[in-house]
C-alpha cells in the first residue's frame, strides 16, 4: 500500500500558510505507472485511525508536524475502487503555525527550503501500515509581516 510521493514545489506548501493535503489509498503497492494510468485499485479507507508525522530524518524520533484521524486528518468523498470513480480522500490538513509559531513554547520553526521525511500511516491494531511517505520540502514566498 505505501507509495513514495515526494511533497515538493508542485505541491505548492508554503512555509507559514495553510494547505491541505490530498491522498488516495491504494491496494497493494501499486507503481507510479499503474495509479497515472487508472489501473490501481483503490481501498475504502472509512472508519480507519490514521496518522501523518514529519521529521528531519527518517529515524529521527522527534516529529516536527504530527496530525492524526483526531485531529489535523479527515477523510473526504465517496469510495468506489475504480480510481476513475473514486472520489474518497484522506486530507492532511497544514496550518500556518504548523510550520512556524513564534508564540508556541518551545517555538515552531520548519525551516523553508530543508528537506524532510514525512510519513501517512494506518494506525489501527494489527492494521498498521504506511500508506504514504517521501521528502517534504517547503517553500518560501515573500514576508508580509
């Protein structure tokens, strides 16, 4: 099920912004050829615990961004497994103090520019699994404060 999606410029996550981000959950392991071509079967992901952690490196233990199916994770649209149907997403919902909150103790600064690993997984009992995972990078537009 993992697919290896790099979160990168064309995704247009901006450093201090909020973005959502769009995940469909495919069988299997499907590669990047069978999902561009509609071959891949989807897979209802309804009523799953699901979570989406960044960090600086892989196996480091600190997460920067963690969201979860309680907070921050939603599932939107409705399932068919034909991805020509489908409509159902997992959304990862970004906020702007997410990537930088001077306020918050200790203050939240995801650098712009870094890469990172970032990781969706399923989280429930004798379900778990990574869904998604790849580097995350950051853009920085103009200040406007």
């Amino acid at each position: 099920m993992a697919v290896n999606r790099d979160i990168t410029a064309d995704d247009q996550v901006f450093f201090d912004t909020d973005r959502r981000l769009s995940y469909t959950v495919y069988d299997g392991d499907p590669t990047a050829e069978e999902i561009e071509a509609g071959t891949a079967v989807c897979v209802d992901v309804a009523g799953w615990a699901l979570a989406w952690t960044l960090r600086k490196k892989p196996n480091t233990s600190v997460a920067l961004i963690e969201k979860t199916s309680v907070d921050g994770i939603t599932i939107e649209g409705i399932f068919d497994p034909s991805p020509a149907i489908n409509t159902q997403r997992v959304i990862v919902e970004i906020e702007d103090t997410d990537t930088y909150d001077p306020d918050a103790s200790p203050e939240v600064y995801v650098k712009p520019s870094t890469t990172y690993a970032y990781a969706l997984k399923r989280t429930d009992d004798g379900e778990e699994t990574i869904l998604a995972f790849g580097s995350f990078t950051l853009l920085q537009a103009a200040a406007w404060e």
